[in-house]
C-alpha cells in the first residue's frame, strides 16, 4: 500500500534498524522500544490483521521467530519475552499492517504479562460464552 509506513520499511524506502529478513518477512527495532531489544515482525506484503496472512506463510513464520528468538536471547541474555499482536484498533493497533511485537523482558523490569492487557470478564458464564463459540463454529463450517 503506497501510503503505508511499514510497507514503505519492507522495501526499504524509510531507514530501519533491520535485524532479520527472510522472503516474505522482515524483523526490525520498534522506533519506541518498550523494553531493550524491543521489535516488530512483519511481512513484506501488507496484510491488515492476522486472518488476512495467508496459512502457507506458516512454517516460514515460525522459522523467523525461532531464529529471531535465538538471536535475541543471545544478544540480550534473557531468555523471557512477551509477543503480541495488537489486531484491531480496539484492541491497540495504531499501524493498519500486521505486525508481531517482540518485548525482551527482564527481571524487575516494571512489565506485566498479558494478562494485564484488559481486564473485561464476560457477563455471560464460561457455559454460555462457549456454547455461543460453538455455534459460530459450526455454522462457520470450521471443524
Ligand atoms: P501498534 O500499536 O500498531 O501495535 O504499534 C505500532 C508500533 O510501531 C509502535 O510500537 C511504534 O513505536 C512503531 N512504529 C511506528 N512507526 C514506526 C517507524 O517509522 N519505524 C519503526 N521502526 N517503528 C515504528
Ligand atoms: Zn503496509
């Protein structure tokens, strides 16, 4: 998308700390590091939210996140890390290109887990929440 900051990173039109590229991903320093080492995966053709990246980007996807973590734990010396996708605006997303957070995290380092996100408990009990997940399942034809 031509005015798209991060699709203007994938080609190398804005200047990035780049730490790792593969065919269809690349791995850069988030501007605004939430913790040392703090980037964002994404892939080089833009895709809104995660159910538009195609399944078959699959296996390289994780082949980038395994080196990527490997890389990290030696660079940085930790072996604890937070990843994340902020999908949606509701749900954070500022950039409208899938992007995958990965923060370091360190001991006492003030950071919660993702737990700490939201904090919105259903109305509903955990029977009727699942039952309508289900439903939508099935009718969705998603076995
Ligand atoms: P979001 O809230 O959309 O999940 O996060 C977007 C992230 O992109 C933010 O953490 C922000 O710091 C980062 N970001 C925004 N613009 C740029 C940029 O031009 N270069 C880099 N490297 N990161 C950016
Ligand atoms: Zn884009």
């Amino acid at each position: 998308m031509s005015d798209c900051i991060f699709c203007k990173i994938a080609q190398k039109e804005i200047q990035s700390f780049i730490i790792f590229e593969s065919e269809n991903f690349l791995v850069f320093l988030d501007i605004h590091p939430h913790s040392p080492g703090h980037c964002l995966l994404i892939s080089k053709k833009h895709f809104e939210t995660l159910e538009e990246m195609p399944t078959d980007y699959g296996k390289e996807f994780l082949e980038v996140t395994h080196k990527l973590i490997l890389i990290l734990k030696s660079a940085l010396g930790t072996e604890n890390f937070n990843f994340g996708v902020n999908n949606g605006s509701l749900a954070g997303q500022a950039i409208k290109h899938l992007h995958f957070h990965f923060m370091p995290r360190f001991a006492n380092d003030g950071g919660g887990s993702m737990h700490s996100i939201v904090k919105n408990p259903p109305k509903e009990n955990l029977e009727e929440i699942y039952n309508k997940i289900i439903k939508a399942k099935e009718s969705l034809n998603l076995n």
